[in-house]
C-alpha cells in the first residue's frame, strides 16, 4: 500500500512547481517579489501547520474521533502534579470519569507512586516527552527518540502500562514527531478543544472556550501541572456540568480511539 503524501509535502512540491514558471518566465524585480511572495505564502501555512494540529500538516493528529455520537475524551497535560492529581483524581471519580493524562517521564520518575496511582484508578498515563523542553521542536531525529523513548521507558516501569499515545510539547508537530513516533508504535494527539488555562483566566472564560469547540468525538487539552490547583476543579466541575447538559459522556482517550475504529 502506498504511503500518502503530507500535506506538507503537497505544499513544498506545489510551491517548487509554482516557482518553475517564475523562474523561466519571469525577470528581474518581477521574479524576486513573486518568488518571495510563493515562499512566504508557503511558510505562513507550514508554520499554521506546526502550531495547529488540526491542520494535519505532516501526518495524522489524533484531534478528534470520527463519531457521530456524543462522546469527548478528557486529556490532562504535564503532569503527574502532586499539588493537583490527587484532588483531581478524587473529582473524577466522584465523577465516574476516566481520562487520559500526558506526563513528561522526568515527572513519572519523581512521583512514581502517584503515576501509579493515576493507572490504578483506571485511568491512562501517556506520553508528553521526558522533559518537556521548550526546544523540542527543532531535535534532530536522534535526539527526539531518545527524549521520547526515556519517557516511554519511565513509564512503562513504573505504571507498568506502556503508552500507547504521544503529545508532544506545546501540540507542536513536524515531520520528525511522526517519524519517531511511528518508529515507537504511538500514536500523536493533537486536540479539538482547548482551555487555554495557562492563561489567568476564570474557570467560567476556560470552559466556555473549550465549549465553544466540542462536538462528537472532540479531545479535550486540559493540564493538571502548572496551574491553581482550586481554578483546575472548578473548571472540571463546571465542564462535567456543561457537558452532561448538552448530552456529552466522557469516554477515555483509548476508548474514544476504539468507538471511532468500530464504524
């Protein structure tokens, strides 16, 4: 079966074919500024491409499964956070929900027992990079597997459950993630809607943003590390809340994943 091509590589095949023409019919002045112009234009949409998963732009993010029915999959980001999991961790079972939590393998190694605990309680440790550095968009192939597979290994050892999915840092992609990540068997997930909450907005400003892009089959990007752990359960709280009224159930992650691979 023949590999598809990328959008990416769409774009870079179409912009040299479009620069054939310049090339040999254009002159001068005329022919740098439309040349400049094909570049730019071809850059923009690869540097939207890096930073939106939803665009696809170098292989397939998982952002949202392809179901008709009204199911989302909580994703919680950076963690495991021992300020916030276990509160948490008790909501979501108050709750009756499963998520999925991306932790950075240097995190797993330092709260082990609450890794543990996360997979325990039946919910999902993947992988979010060992580190989580700002700079992992530009590693070298080399250097990205390494960084992915200590993660992997991190938790495998200590949850004793192998991640079956990778996010990489900050949702940003490019054609490395997908080769690395297909040379480990994960798969990238992306996100349909986010909180943004990061950001010092209220809980009622977060949830309404990430309503504003559910639909069936919408992954959601939450984080548990790095945030106030008070505003995080109110924003859960109030997203459960929103969501059951519009007739959403949670399903986990992988569970998700498996609905949309029944059609």
């Amino acid at each position: 079966m023949r590999a598809r091509l990328t959008r990416f590589q769409w774009i870079v095949g179409g912009t040299l074919l479009a620069g054939l023409p310049v090339l040999a019919f254009g002159s001068g002045a005329v022919r740098l500024l439309l040349l400049g112009l094909l570049c730019a234009l071809s850059g923009l949409c690869v540097g939207l491409g890096v930073s939106f998963p939803q665009w696809q732009m170098f292989g397939r993010s998982l952002c949202r499964a392809g179901t008709n029915r009204k199911v989302v999959a909580l994703t919680f980001d950076d963690g495991p956070d021992p300020t916030n999991a276990p509160a948490l961790l008790a909501l979501l079972a108050e709750r009756g929900v499963r998520a999925a939590f991306f932790c950075t393998g240097e995190r797993v190694l330092q709260h082990p027992d609450l890794a543990r605990r996360i997979v325990a309680e039946g919910h999902r440790v993947e992988n979010h990079s060992f580190q989580h550095s700002y700079r992992t968009n530009l590693f070298s192939v080399g250097r990205l597997r390494d960084d992915v597979a200590r993660a992997q290994d991190a938790v495998r050892r200590h949850t004793g459950q192998a991640p079956r999915f990778f996010r990489p840092p900050m949702c940003l992609t490019n054609p490395r993630v997908f080769r690395v990540a297909g040379e480990l068997g994960l798969k990238v997930v992306g996100y349909a809607a986010r909180g943004l909450d990061r950001r010092s907005d209220p809980a009622g400003r977060i949830v309404a943003r990430i309503m504003r892009r559910v639909r069936p089959g919408a992954i959601i990007l939450l984080h548990d590390g790095g945030v106030p752990r008070d505003r995080l359960l109110a924003v859960v709280t109030m997203l459960f809340d929103k969501l059951q009224a519009d007739g959403y159930q949670c399903l986990r992650l992988d569970e998700l994943i498996g609905d949309e691979d029944k059609r």
